[in-house]
C-alpha cells in the first residue's frame, strides 16, 4: 500500500503545518454546520487531505452518500457542472448528515464557464450542498466564487513537521533507525515544504533499499537532463522535455525550484550558472500570471 495513502490523516488532529484552518473547521465541527471553502497552495501540502478529514468528521457515520470527489481538473467541462454536481447537490440527503458536501480537486483547471455555472448551483442549493474546493493557484478561482468561500492559504510545511512526520512513519514501519539525522536533513532540505513527495520518495528509498541521496538525484534526473540539453543548446529537447514535465503536472514553481537546485550544484562555469538562476528567478516571479506552457517558451527562449 502506498505510505501516502496509509498515512493520510483521517482526522482535523493529524493535520500539520495548517494550524488557522484546523482551528477554525474544528469549531465548525462542534456547531455541525460550515461555509463553502477554498484551499489553495502549492502541491503536496495537506490540501485533499485536509478536505477528507473534515467531510469525515463533518458527516461522520452518514459520509457514505453524501461525501462526493469530483477532480475539477479531468471533469472541467460545462456539462459535468450543469449535470452530474447538479444532480448531486439537488438530491436528497442521505440519512441524518447536515448536508452534503461536495470536493471539487484542482478547481483552478476548470473552466471559466463552468465555474461560473457553479456559482449559481452554490446559491440555489446552499441549504442542501457545501462545497469545499482545492487549487494551487488561487488567481485562477473566479472570484465570485473565491468571495461565497472562507479562502484558506495552505503554506508549505516546515522541515521540523515534515522531519517529525517522516520520523514517525519510519518508527511504525519498522525502520525507525535506518537513516541517520544528516541524511533526514538534506533529503528534507530538498523537499521545499511538499509533504506527500517526501513521504512517497521515502517509501521508494525504503522499497529499492537505495540511499536518500540517491533518491534525491532520481527525482532531480528530469531536470538534469533539462540542464544538460540547455547548455548545449538543444533547443528542440528543451523545450521538448520541460512541456513533459507540465504535461505531467508540475507547476512552473515546481520546475524552477527544482531546475534552481540542479545549477546551484552543478560545475558550470559561474557567468554561465548565475545567467540561468536570473532567468529561473524571473520565470518562478512570473509564474502567477502566464500560462505555464507559455512562460516555460519563454524560459527556454531566454536559457538557450
């Protein structure tokens, strides 16, 4: 079984790093009612988790019917909003919950037309539905519906709680001393706050018996590979591999971050190196407002 699905917290509790928004869906628990909310940050910090622990202890033993996953990112069309979330939020609810509740996961990839026919299914049914939606880029939620939620920044978590989190799964995993602090350390250091990427890298390292560092070059290996075709101005593969990497999901935050730690330890000659850390700076800067595809040609553009 995959660690972090094993490990995912179940409970407001076994939430860490997101302390306002633990605090404030616990009151809502103990009056048994809330608003629509938006969570939105980066990848990787407690988001969907943070939505399942509080439908569970919202619902309780009615979640079953009336606690409904719906990725917003696959199911972006117009029609999924007027029919099937419709259908959901119309009908009846089951048994004695308060009401139903609605996950839409990576609501910034749906579209404008459909977040705005959102916008009316929320009010027409605001007695019978909640809705609680998750995104990573908050500018890209019409605000409207940023406005009929109580909006939740999720921050990355701190290298103490994810070192405490992981400390924590080695011991109930039975490898409670396998790895020595140092080597938590700097595996942690190249996390930058992503919580669920730690968890599932550490399982690997567990799984393939292979060292943390090696484990941290095996996930960097994209981007090295992205370095190595930059400096020999490849052009075509470049731009070939880093539209991969967004294809597969990764945020131009992500990729820059990522491309930052693999020229910062690289032996690339110091103009050559500080060149690109200005352009990966730029391009993480303006990340908020292009479209990724775009500013990653850009990127390119400027490296090559």
């Amino acid at each position: 079984m995959l660690w972090t699905e094993k490990y995912r917290p179940d409970r407001l509790s076994k939430i860490v790093g997101q302390p306002a928004f633990v605090m404030d869906a616990e009151k809502w628990v103990i009056r048994g009612d809330m608003m629509n909310v938006l969570l939105y940050g980066v990848a990787g910090v407690g988001k969907t988790a943070a939505a399942t622990a509080l439908a569970n202890e919202m619902l309780g033993e009615f979640k079953d019917g009336n606690f409904f996953e719906i990725n917003a990112s696959d199911d972006r069309r117009l029609d999924t909003v007027r029919n099937k979330i419709k259908e959901i939020a119309s009908t009846q609810v089951i048994g004695d919950a308060p009401f139903k509740i609605i996950l839409l996961d990576e609501m910034d990839g749906m579209t404008k037309d459909s977040q705005n026919a959102l916008k009316r299914i929320m009010e027409r049914y605001a007695d019978n539905c909640r809705f609680i939606m998750t995104a990573n880029e908050k500018f890209r939620i019409i605000y409207p519906l940023q406005s009929r939620c109580a909006n939740y920044g999720f921050g990355r978590i701190s290298d103490e709680n994810i070192m405490t989190v992981l400390c924590d799964i080695l011991d109930a995993e039975g490898h409670k001393n396998r790895y020595t602090a140092e080597d938590l350390t700097t595996f942690i250091s190249h996390l930058h706050g992503d919580l669920r990427r730690g968890i599932g890298e550490l399982q690997a390292s567990v799984n393939s018996d292979a060292t943390l560092s090696s484990q941290i070059d095996k996930s960097l290996q994209p981007y090295t590979a992205l370095v190595s075709n930059l400096n020999s101005n490849d052009y075509d593969n470049s731009i070939s591999d880093v539209h991969k990497l967004i294809q597969d999901s990764a945020t131009m935050k992500e990729i820059c971050v990522n491309l930052h730690d693999v020229v910062i330890k690289s032996d690339m000659e110091p103009k050559r190196k500080f060149k690109m850390l200005r352009v990966i700076g730029e391009a993480e800067w303006r990340s908020s407002n292009m479209t990724p595809k775009v500013l990653a040609s850009w990127m390119i553009g400027q490296l090559v």
